[in-house]
C-alpha cells in the first residue's frame, strides 16, 4: 500500500513543528487565462488562443478529519488566526510521490489559506463514532 502524506508547516504553529493532516485526499486546481477572441466572420476556425497568464495553483485539503493526528480545532485556529501566514507550507505525498509547487521547482509548497473554512460539528451522540470533517482551501503564493 502507498504510503499517503499531508503536512502543513509554520514557524509560529506548534513549535515550528510539522502537523500531519489526515484526509481523503487533495485536490490541485491549475488555471491558466487565455485569450481566444471569436471570429466573427467565421472565416478561421477553430479561433487561436493565446496564454496571457496563470493563476496561482490552489490546493484544497479534501474531506480533513479534526482531531485525528496532529490537527485538533485549537491548532486550526491558530492557523486560520496567523498574522502573518506567511512562510507556511505544505508538503503532500502520494503514491511514495512528492507533489511539487505548480513550477515544479520544490516540494516545500508555500501556502496562505484562501478565503474561509467551514466544520461542521455534530450536536448528536453517534454510535458510529462520528467525527468532524472539514476542506481547507489554500492557494500557493510567492515563496518569502
């Protein structure tokens, strides 16, 4: 079996120590901008399309359970609460792969997260043990 590993990374959290994040998976979203203005004359087709640039990749921590390894609620906070989130990175592998930064340049993503978090907690006892679940989107950002 593969071995399957996410970590996030900061100086200011957990003693500068790494935090192992149990989830079902990640997923990279690359975007790039085009310009493919239409023909209107119907004279050339398909139109040519032109890369004017790319945005930054996002990376969303899919399906993360809290409580489980390193990550609890108070230690979310503290991520979610940093002044200055720079410096903060992620690591991921899969498939006994590392996953690189969209320029394929390090495995040492650096990461801020993008726009909010939501959990859900459950106010009902569960005899399946039921514990809180959560997607923690990030967006990779200009190594400091």
């Amino acid at each position: 079996m593969a071995e399957t590993y996410v970590s996030l990374k900061h100086e200011d959290v957990n003693g500068g120590d790494a935090i192992q994040i149990m989830c079902t998976g990640v997923t990279v979203a690359l975007n790039k901008k085009n310009d493919k203005s239409p023909n209107t004359l119907y004279t050339q087709y398909p139109v040519d399309v032109q890369t004017i640039g790319r945005e930054n990749a996002k990376y969303t921590l899919d399906n993360v359970k809290l409580g489980v390894a390193d990550l609890d609620y108070s230690t979310l906070l503290e991520i979610f609460n940093l002044e200055n989130d720079e410096g903060m990175i992620l690591n991921v592998k899969y498939n006994n792969i590392w996953l690189t930064d969209s320029l394929s340049e390090t495995t040492d993503i650096p990461v801020t997260i993008d726009g909010g978090v939501n959990i859900k907690f459950s106010t009902k006892e569960s005899r399946d043990s039921y514990m809180s679940t959560l997607n923690i989107p990030l967006i990779e950002v200009k190594k400091s």
